[in-house]
C-alpha cells in the first residue's frame, strides 16, 4: 500500500470513530429521552434528558472537534503530509 | 499603540474595541442615571453599534478577488471562530430561540443539538478538503470537482434557493429589531437594516464581513450573556446560572402542575394578536417523540454541513490545519450562546410563573397586570397580550400570551432590570440578524459574480469589472430579499429551518461524496442537486397544501426526503455512467491530503 493509501485509511478510521461518537450523543441518547428523564442520574441537578440538551450533547461536541483535528494532525505528521511554508 | 501589519495586531485591536464597547455601556448606564428616556438609549445603542460596523466596512475595502472572495486567507483560527459564530447565530438564535423554548419546551431542543452537532460534519467530513481545494465558493469546487457548467449551475441554483429563504428571515429580524429600537413603522425598518447591512459589506467583501461579524460577535455574546447573569443574580437563583438553575426548573414543573395546561378555544383564541401564544407545553418534560427530535436534529445537523455561507468562512483561514480548528473555535463560540438560551428561557419563565417573586403575574387579577409599565410597552409593540377568557378576574397560564422574540426583547424589563441592558439586547439583536445577513448576501453574490457571471458568461472579464458585478449582485440581492421580508410571509424561526432543509436537500450528499467517493461524477452530482431540491420542495409544498405526509416528516423535515432521493439518485447515476477520468481521480487523491499546493491557484 502505497503511503498516500496508508493516510487515507488511518484518516477514514479517525472519521468512523468521530462520527460513531457524534451519532451517539446527537441521536442515539435521545431513542430514549423518556427513560433517560426519569434515571436518578442527574447531573447539576437537572433531569438527564434535559441536561444533555441544555449542555451535555453540546459540550461533547465542542471537544470532540478538537480531540478530532488533534488527532488528525498527528496522523498527517506521521505520513509527512503536513503543510509547509509555502505551501499554499 | 498599533504598529505593524493589522492581522498582526488583532488581539490588541479587538481587547480596544470590547473595551470601549463597555466603556459606552457604563455611559449609558449614567445617562439612564441622568434621566435620558428608554427611547433614546436605544436610539444610541443601535445607531452607535451600527456605525462602528460601518467604519469597519469601510476601512476593509478591497479591489483584489481573493481579498474580496476570501479574505485573503489570512483570518486567524481564533478569530475566523468568531466570525463564523457570529455569521452562524442568526437573528433566530439570538431573538427567537430561547422563545421557541419557552414555549415549546423539549421538542424545540432538538435544534440545540441540530445546530451544535452539524459542527462535527462541518470539521469531519468537509471544511478541510474544501480548504485544500482552494475555491472562492461552494459551487466553485462542485464545477472543479464534478467539471461542467451544469454541475457548477445546479449548485448555485440549490444554493441560492437556500441562502435566499434564510436572507429574507434575517432582514425580517434586522427590521423588527430596528423598528422597535428605534420606533419606526417595520416597512421603512426593513430597509434601514438593509442599508446597514450593505455598508459592512460592499465595498470589501468577505475581507469587510470578516472584520464586522468579529465585531458584531463581541457585541452580541455580551448583549446576551450579561442580562442572564444578571436575572439569575437578581432573583437569587445563583451567581453562574448554567450550573445553579436544577431548583428553578423542578419549581417551574411543580408550578405548571398547579397552574395547569388549559387548551384554549378557538373562538378565545381568534381575539389574540397574531403570531403571540401562551404557554401549552411542560417546561423540561420530555414531551416529544424520540422520532420527532431526532429528525428535527438530524435535518438541523446536515443542512449545517451544506449551508454555502458557513463553508465559505473556513475558505479564509491561512492552511487546511487552521481550518479544521477554526470549527472547533466556531462551536466553541456558539456553545457560550446556545448554552445559555435555555437558562435564558428558565429565568424568564420562573420570573413570570412564580406568585413569590415581585415579578410573577400568574394568579395576580387581570387589572392589575394590565396596569403594569412593562405590559403596556410591550402591548403597544403586538408583542404581549393578556385577556380573561374565564372571567374570574384572575391571570391564568392560558391567558397570558407573549411573541417568541419577546422572551430575549423583554425579559431584562421584566426582571426589572434597568433599560440599559434592554437597549443592548436590542444591539446584540441587530448584531446577530446583520451578520448572517451580511454572509448570507455575500454567499449568494459571490456564487452569481463568480461562478455564474466569470466561470460559465464571461470568463475574460478583468478583475474590477468582476468586482463591480459583484457588487452589484450584492445590492439586488439585498433588496430582492428586503422586498419579500416586507411581504412576511413565513415566521423568522420556521424560515430559517427551512433553508437547512433546502440546502440538506440539494447539497449534502454532492458535497460529501465529492471528498470521500471518487466514483461519483458529474451527471450523479446533477441528479443529486436537482432531484434532490426538486423533491424536497415537492414534499414541502404537498404538505403545505394539506398533504398527510409520511413517515412523520413534517414540513420542518422535508430535507429528509430531498436528501434520500439526493442520496439514491446521486448513486445510480453514477453507477450507471463512466467513471471520473484520471485527472478528476488524482484531483480527489490531492485534496486528501493536507500538504502541497491547493487545487485552484491563489488568484483565479
């Protein structure tokens, strides 16, 4: 495999985990927003559902773009495809 | 105090500009002291805010493309964050969503998320490839990508029916907000915001909106994050209310049983002005079906990730490495506002509900609600309205009815906060309308001026003559937009969600398939766009014209039906045509990958 087929598989992977991620805290927890209401999880007080829509789902989001493009970055070092000066 | 090259120096300029931004707030907060009428602070603070964006309009005039298509690409990460927020938060966020809240509860949550977790796409699957591609515009890589004039028209047709739909919707904010502010008839008001939304970016472009929506961010995250810490300290409920209000919204939850939901009549309801209602939905019970939010969300997420006018804030920063962090930023400055919508909505909700706070008029006698300063304001204004249905004298939940907006507008009075802070509100208000404005002008001028007018009509024009038929793009589309806004027809909120769901349908999956299916060819990128946009407007209009739907999509989600038949077109009729050639491939293969020269050059 060549090195430019190497990144796209490690940067397709990194995309697989990001949006698994996402899927999760943008659709998968509100399949069950009812039951998640009622848990007596209930952080800062509120009640679950409402909380995740408030500032959970939100917060995730913010720091998962981040922990992605930190990621990301690392795997463009490692195959050299890193921008230089001049570059663009 | 300044020297050097002005990006260089942006932290300073801007530390300057918030400054003497609170500098003017605290005079204003004396000459309230002094005496000067509600009416005249708000004349200052839209008038003042105004000018200042025009200022900085003016002084980022441009006679260079790429300074006028994309800045220059030179915005800093932190900064480009900024303005993509502030270009992102449309009047809708700012003036109608806590509003939607209020009133409708968990159901419209679902826009919280839809309109924070399209980030994620944004970063993921697009705004890097399109940085390393190089392009002006969004359709402007759809032509590259797919090759052929039709492919780079059925863009700018799918986009521009999009960016429209929202313009109308933010010119419609600019000129309620003007009108109130500065207490003139809507139908000149329309037009005011129109001229302040020209001067920002007409004469430099993406390089003037870049510096105004920095600006207008600054001003708009304190205009709403000021009154809400405020309230919350006022009424006891906490000093960081984000983490402090679980008791008010258990309290709200015992109040509505209390009060109870009453469903009022139809022949009650025809005497309330239109467009107010009263509260009918519990605060934080989870009272919609977990189908229902999911597909608000889901349309929400994906339009995100098409609307041209966001795309093209990430076309601005210096690499693809900057790009892809600037979303991360963006979210991040979206987040302090989003966050707090919610808390907004609880705040004023529990200072209206609750008989135990000196501002409650739940359970108070109609008379002498209607005797209160702030009633008769915001009545005056068609935006409050109170009226004994049951003819026991008292306010009941169902009997108070208030607009959207006026849970932003008028909840500092409310709260009895002095009216400096409402006159804020009003310029962060302003704010948020012109900036998406701005953004959304600029999107679809620059797909007009440069796609359509140099790419397919005159692809010898010189530089200035480009650049004055973008400017005059720029001015017809704004008055197209301003003329239909005076028209209202469709509310601010409810427009804006249809714009997602416009460019979810035509866009999405083109632009997608574009950066991670190399297969995909230009034919199946038409039959996405147009079959796509052709269906979705299709199932908007069946249902608008008393359809039944299916599935539970409703008039706010046709963007699911526009983007699976995108998605199912766009396939097959790649499938079934020749592959993209050799060139196209390795076109793909480079945009892949950060490193080396972008697609299109610099200047093009």
């Amino acid at each position: 495999m060549s090195k430019q087929e190497q990144h796209w598989e490690k940067t397709r992977n990194l995309l697989f985990i990001t949006l698994a991620i996402w899927f999760v805290f943008s659709i998968g927890i509100f399949l069950f927003g009812a039951e998640m209401q009622e848990s007596s999880i209930r952080p800062f007080g509120y009640p679950l559902t409402y909380w995740f829509t408030c500032q959970g789902s939100l917060a995730i989001f913010v720091i998962l773009i981040f922990w992605f493009a930190g990621r990301q970055e690392k795997i463009d070092d490692e195959f050299g495809f890193t921008e230089r000066e001049g570059d663009q | 105090m300044i020297k050097g090259k002005f990006i260089d120096n942006l932290p300073k300029v801007y530390g300057l500009y918030t400054g003497g931004f609170l500098v003017f707030i605290i005079i204003m907060a004396i000459a309230e002291q002094a005496g000067m009428t509600a009416k005249m602070i708000g004349i200052f603070f839209v008038s003042f805010t105004v000018l200042i964006y025009a200022l900085i309009g003016w002084l980022s005039r441009t006679l260079q493309t790429d300074a006028y298509y994309v800045a220059g690409r030179q915005v800093p990460t932190v900064f480009n964050g900024m303005a993509t927020a502030a270009d992102w938060m449309s009047g809708a966020s700012f003036v109608a969503m806590a509003g939607g809240i209020y009133f409708k509860g968990y159901g419209y949550m679902a826009l919280l998320v839809g309109w924070t977790g399209g980030y994620v796409l944004v970063a993921s699957l697009l705004a890097p490839y399109l940085r390393k591609f190089g392009c002006y515009t969004v359709p402007d890589f759809i032509g590259t990508r797919y090759g052929g004039n039709l492919a780079r028209f059925s863009a700018v047709v799918v986009l521009t029916v999009a960016s429209f739909t929202y313009v109308t919707a933010q010119i419609n904010a600019t000129g309620t907000i003007a009108s109130v502010a500065l207490d003139i008839p809507f139908e000149i008001a329309v037009y005011v915001g129109l001229a302040s939304i020209l001067m920002c970016s007409m004469l430099g472009g993406m390089r003037a909106v870049t510096w105004t929506q920095v600006a207008q961010y600054i001003v708009l995250i304190i205009a709403y994050l000021l009154p809400v810490f405020w309230i919350s300290n006022n009424i006891g409920a906490g000093f960081f209310p984000h983490f402090m209000l679980a008791d008010e919204v258990a309290r709200i939850a015992e109040l509505e049983g209390q009060f109870g939901f009453v469903k009022n009549s139809a022949a009650d309801l025809a005497s309330v002005p239109k467009g107010l209602s009263a509260i009918s939905k519990p605060h934080s019970a989870v009272n919609a079906t977990p189908w229902a939010f999911i597909s608000l969300a889901v349309c929400m997420m994906a339009g995100t990730a098409s609307l041209p006018h966001v795309m093209m804030r990430y076309f601005t920063t210096p690499s693809v490495r900057t790009a892809r962090r600037s979303v991360g930023w963006s979210l991040f400055f979206i987040f302090l506002l989003y966050s707090s919508a919610p808390m907004l909505a609880t705040l004023s909700k529990i200072s209206l509900m609750d008989p135990t706070l000196p501002t409650g008029i739940i359970g108070k006698s109609i008379a002498e609600v209607q005797a209160i300063d702030w009633y008769q304001n915001w009545n005056q204004a068609k935006l409050m309205f109170v009226s004994d249905f049951n003819g026991n004298g008292t306010l009941e939940l169902n009997e108070f009815f208030m607009k959207g907006s006026a849970v932003v507008l008028a909840t500092p009075e409310i709260a009895g906060l002095p009216y400096v802070i409402s006159g804020l509100v009003a310029a962060g208000g302003m704010a948020a309308a012109m900036s998406t404005a701005d953004g959304l002008v600029l999107a679809i001028s620059n797909a007009l001026s440069h796609d359509v007018y140099y790419k397919i009509i005159n692809p010898k024009a010189e530089t200035a003559k480009r650049l004055i038929v973008a400017r005059v793009l720029l001015v017809l589309i704004g008055f197209a937009g301003a003329t239909i806004a005076a028209l209202e027809i469709q509310g601010i909120l409810g427009s804006v969600i249809w714009a997602f769901d416009f460019a979810m349908s035509g866009l999405f999956f083109p632009l997608v398939l574009g950066v991670w299916w190399k297969r995909a060819n230009a034919p199946g990128a038409v039959a996405g766009m147009l079959l796509g946009l052709i269906s979705g407007t299709a199932y908007l209009i069946w249902v608008r014209s008393g359809g039944s739907g299916f599935l539970g999509i409703t008039q706010l989600t046709f963007g699911i039906v526009g983007a699976a038949v995108s998605l199912v077109s766009m396939v097959v009729v790649s499938l079934i045509t020749a592959a993209p050639d050799a060139a196209t491939q390795k076109m793909v293969d480079d945009v892949r990958v950060p490193s080396g020269k972008t697609i299109l050059g610099k200047q093009h």
